[in-house]
C-alpha cells in the first residue's frame, strides 16, 4: 500500500538547519533488494515535487541496495536505468556494498557477508553459494562466478558509491559518525558501521546527521541526527525524509 505522511511541527526538535535556498531534498533509506518498495517510492516522490516550486531536486539514496531483500540486481538496474527525471541522484555507500566490494577481491569476506544476505544478491546474479559446481573447493568458484556474471555498468555503479554528502546544515551518510571527531576526519569505517556512541549521543555533531543502517519501527529524529532506516526488507516501510528550505516531513511506501 502506497502511503505519505508529514512530520507534525511538534514532533520536531528546535532547530534551525536548512537546506539550500531552491533546493529540494529527499534522502531515501535502506532499500535491500525491495524493487517494487523503491519503484512505487519513486512516484510519490515525483508527485511529491510536482508540488514544490524548488528548482533544483536532489535524491540522496542512503546506501545498502542489495543484500537480504528478494530483488538486489533489479533494484540497482532501477537506479541506473530509472534514474528520477529532472532530480540529481547521489548514491551513497552501504556497509553492504563494501562487503561485495570486498568479496570481489578477499575471499575471507565470504562467510560474514553469506550471514549477512549476501546469498540473496548472488542468486539475483544467477549465482547459488549453496550449490557449487563439482569438484570446488573453497569460495573461489562463487567469487570467479559472480565477477563473471556482474554487468560491468553494475560493477561501475558501486565502484562510484560516495561515502557522504553535504546540502546546507545537513550531512548525509550511510550508517553515522564519531562524535568528537571532526567530520573532515572521519573514518568510512565509521560512516558504513557505527552505532554506539553515535545514535545516543545528544551532542552537536556539526551538521544534522541524516542516516539508515540501523532499522527502527518509525523514522528517528533528534536534534543532532534523523535515522530513515525503517526495516523495508522485513517488512517494514520504506522511507524518505524530505527536506525543503528548513521543513522536515517523510514519504512512505
């Protein structure tokens, strides 16, 4: 079922972060192979900006496309052949796309990311871990298996994943950040991982942190950071949080 819903002004913190005079943002969390979640997302979102006279619309994507969901590769296909007409697309890193970065190149990756969902997106790529050919021995054969049979428009597409994004008072990355350290010294470690300290810190972070990684029944917002994650692949929605001059509000499907 298609559905939006708007923040309420109480529900918001006192804050006065902005994003850039013209500018329209929606920053989408974790998709994880939920296709027809993102595709019906995509209509709301451009019926959504029909309503709005910004001239310049931004979709940030939060990272984690693939893994656990039942369609990885149709899902990063939508990303590079259905891009939002008329938006700029920033497609951010997962700690899930570091894993099959990882596992293209390290086959002692294998076994965390199988336990991760990793299956699911080699079997989207026509690959089954539990089935190797006769005579295999370790990992090697899914490895050589899944670089074969990856498009190389694909291969691109993660290989140009950012590790973050800036638009006005807020910063956008996959998973968070270190309090207490500067955010031009953050480690990517971080920005793909971390959940404690960050998501109890009550401290300024510099910027307002808009994040997924961590699922949560509803969006999370705080002063200092606004979580999207909101568990599609298990059933939960699939969220957007849109920004507009200093508004807040979310789209769901």
């Amino acid at each position: 079922m298609v559905s939006s819903r708007s923040i309420g002004e109480a529900e918001l913190p006192a804050t006065q972060a902005r994003v850039p005079e013209g500018t329209l943002v929606y920053a989408i969390g974790d998709s994880h192979g939920c296709v027809d979640r993102l595709r019906a997302l995509h209509e709301i979102i451009l019926e959504d900006a029909e309503q709005s006279a910004r001239a310049r619309r931004v979709a940030v994507y939060l990272g984690d496309y693939i893994d656990r969901g039942p369609d990885p590769r149709g899902l990063v296909a939508l990303l590079i052949e259905e891009p939002l007409p008329g938006f700029e697309p920033v497609h951010l890193i997962g700690n899930h796309e570091a894993f099959l970065l990882r596992f293209l190149v390290d086959l002692t990756v294998a076994p965390l990311w199988m336990m991760n969902g990793g299956a699911a997106t080699c079997a989207s790529y026509g690959v089954d871990p539990a089935r190797p050919p006769e005579h295999a021995e370790g990992d090697d054969w899914l490895q050589r298996e899944l670089k074969a049979r990856i498009p190389e428009t694909h291969l691109a597409f993660f290989a140009a994943l950012r590790p973050s994004h800036l638009e006005g008072d807020y910063l956008f990355v996959h998973a968070g950040v270190r309090p207490g350290v500067p955010l031009g010294a953050q480690d990517q470690a971080d920005l793909l991982w971390i959940r404690e300290p960050f998501l109890s810190s009550d401290e300024d972070l510099g910027k307002v942190v808009v994040h997924g990684h961590t699922p949560t029944d509803a969006p999370v917002v705080r002063a200092n950071r606004i979580g999207v994650d909101t568990g599609a692949c298990y059933g939960g929605p699939l969220t957007a949080l849109v920004l507009e001059g200093g508004e807040r509000r979310f789209l769901q499907v």
